[in-house]
C-alpha cells in the first residue's frame, strides 16, 4: 500500500469566533498559523475539497449573513458567499415550515462527482450542492417527509445548541450509498443517492426508561466508515462506542470493553486511514447528562487496535490533572500518513497533536476561541 508523501499538512479549524488555518512541515514539528478569517462569526466546519487540493468550504453563521456557507479557491486568501445557501423549502404537506440556523456539516461528494457536495444542518436537513457550493438544493426525501419530521423532534430536542444532522458519510465505493447520523433521530442510509432511506439502529441502545424501538430516542454522536475497509463502521453515541460490520445491521457496543471508571460516553470518534481495526475515542464524563468534561479531569484518548475488543489510554503529554476539557464531535481528526497523528482541539480553544497514533501529545496553540471542528489535509 502507498501513503502520501507530503510536503506540508493544513490543518483546518473552525471556531465559535472565526476560522485558522495552521500550515505545517512535512514532520509535524512546526506549525504557522493563519487567520483569523470570519473573525466574530461561527464557522461550524470547514473542509478542503480531495478532489482538488485547494477549494475550501466553510459552514457559517455571520452577524448579517445568518446561515451560509462561503467558498474559496486560493486557501483562504479570498472568500465568496454561495449564491444560494442551504434553506429549507415550503412544505407542501402540510407540514411546519423551518428555517436553518447552521450549516454544520460539509462532506465533499463521491470522487466520480467533481462540484458534488453534501450539507448537514440544524435543525435536521441534508442538502446538495452540484457547483461546487455555489447553490444548494434540499433533499425532500429527508426534510418534507412527515416521517422524519416526527423522528427529528423539535427544536428544544437533543443538543443544547441545536440539533443536528451530522456525519454524512458517501461510500468510496458507491456514490449512491450514503449515510448520516441526526442528534436526536438516529442513524439512516440510502442505497439511491438519497431518494429513499431506511434506518440503522439495530442494536444501538437508549437511555434508561425509553423506548430503543423509538427512532427519535436515539442519539448518535459521530459515524465514521472506515476508508479501509468501508464495510466497517464505527460510532460514539449518546449511550456507548459501537461497530457496525456490513452487509449486518445489527451495532455492537464495544464500548462496554472500556475501563469502567471511564465508561463510554462522549462526542467525537476517529479511524484509522490504513486500518480498520484500529481507531480512538476521547471520553467524557458520563455519569449524568451535564458534565461532559474529561473524567476526573484527567484528559486522555483510548486507542483500539483490535476492533474495540480491548482499549489503551494514552496520555502522555496531556495534562494529568485539573483539565476540565470538551471535545465536542467533529474536534478530533486524524491525518492520512503511513504513522498518522491525531489533531484535537478543545472548547478552551487548545491545539494538540498526537504523535504516532496520539502516544505522544504536544500542544501546537492555545488561546483560539471556542474550538468546534478540526479537519486536516496532507499536500503534495
């Protein structure tokens, strides 16, 4: 197997208050940062389109804009507003019209579709865009389908800030299979490029008192399909780690195998690019609903190197005491290297990478606002 051989990594981040781009050396030891770009407004995501190497997409939220999404073609020195953002069509059934907050996730589409793009938002909706991002059209099989409407709840539902329509995933192998996960209502995927759905939560367990046969109960945090193996799924939910092993539809919680005094729970979840029984989670404190900071305030990633049959904590570098962080589900990321490194930022507004595999942590900048997704790319 070959492995990119790269002259620079870009690491993206999204922030509460703006958007940074850090350009590093093709060893990982230094880091520029460059920003902010949208300095005051949300950016919720922002991606590099693989197909090109230099078009950026950014899901925003401005001051004057409200949601949109803006799109770049020289890495971020100049910026354009898409023509026609994501916004929820008049139901014709009937049904409450909505509007979109945020755009909040942004998937580049299948390598067969150059321009093809895919957009989660909160509220729940999935869009498509054909030119690149320049407009964006809603998938009614999704969004006007009364059916969906009852699994999404209703605003006050799910995340504290909204929820969401997140990890829309296209398989490498077929541009009309897709994926995607909604906090609350579940996991769903589609095997004719979104005109249909079925949901995917066989397995998946609630919170304690509810019913697991009610779609809108469940509440997936991150999905992720292994690029090595796209038959393998992972995901941290609400209620547990799970793996998904296709053509099966039945998750099994390998959560379970975690040190119980860490337990489970938490947001983002990443895989291994060359190795599908290898991947990380990052705990939060999951004793009730509220915390959500790292358990006993002791920060730490949990490697799997065996498909979640067994975990490693690896800390070294972190702090080992008083470090109350979050992570919320898109902060983490790996790059595509043959030893890859992890990439976390926190709620505090703390840069980290993880060398090899995240045994050996360094801070790479602190003092960012509010951290909110991390993608990184790896350039020739």
């Amino acid at each position: 197997m070959t492995h990119p051989s790269p002259t620079r990594l870009l690491l993206l981040v999204a922030t509460r208050k703006g958007a940074w781009l850090l350009h590093g050396d093709a060893e990982r030891a230094h880091w520029t940062l460059d920003g902010p770009h949208f300095l005051g407004h949300t950016i919720s995501h922002l991606q590099l389109d693989p197909r090109d190497g230099r078009t950026l997409l950014a899901a925003a939220r401005t001051g004057h804009l409200g949601p949109t999404v803006f799109r770049s073609s020289d890495f971020g020195q100049t910026w354009k507003e898409a023509r026609q953002p994501p916004a929820f069509a008049k139901p014709g059934n009937g049904l409450p019209a909505r509007a979109v907050d945020h755009s909040f996730w942004l998937t580049p589409g299948h390598a067969s579709q150059p321009g093809s793009w895919y957009a989660g938002t909160s509220p729940q909706g999935l869009f498509r865009s054909e030119d690149g991002g320049e407009s964006w059209a809603p998938l009614p099989a999704i969004n006007d389908d009364p059916q969906f409407r009852a699994w999404m709840g209703t605003v006050q539902d799910g995340t504290p800030d909204g929820p969401k329509l997140h990890s829309v995933i296209v398989d490498p192998r077929d541009a009309s299979h897709l994926l995607f996960g909604m906090s609350g209502g579940g996991v769903h995927e589609s095997h004719d490029a979104g005109r249909s759905w079925t949901p995917l939560i066989q397995g998946m367990e609630v919170v304690e008192g509810v019913d697991a046969a009610d779609i809108s109960c469940h509440d997936p945090h991150c999905i992720r399909l292994c690029p090595s193996q796209p038959d393998r799924l992972y995901q941290q939910n609400h209620c547990g780690i799970y793996r998904l092993d296709r053509p099966g539809r039945q998750w099994q919680r390998i959560g379970r195998n975690m040190p119980a005094e860490v337990g489970d729970i938490g947001f983002p979840m990443v895989v291994h690019p060359h190795d599908a029984d290898t991947a990380w989670v990052f705990p939060m404190d999951g004793t009730d609903v509220w915390p959500r900071t790292s358990p006993d305030g002791r920060p730490a990633a949990y490697r799997t190197r065996d498909g979640g049959q067994s975990w490693q904590r690896l800390d070294a570098g972190l702090p080992q005491q008083q470090a109350w962080w979050t992570l919320k589900r898109q902060a983490m990321t790996v790059d595509a290297l043959a030893d890859p490194a992890l990439y976390l930022g926190t709620t505090s507004g703390e840069l980290w990478i993880g060398h090899a595999g995240g045994t050996r942590w360094a801070n790479i900048a602190r003092h960012l606002p509010e951290i909110y997704a991390l993608e990184v790319a790896v350039l020739p």
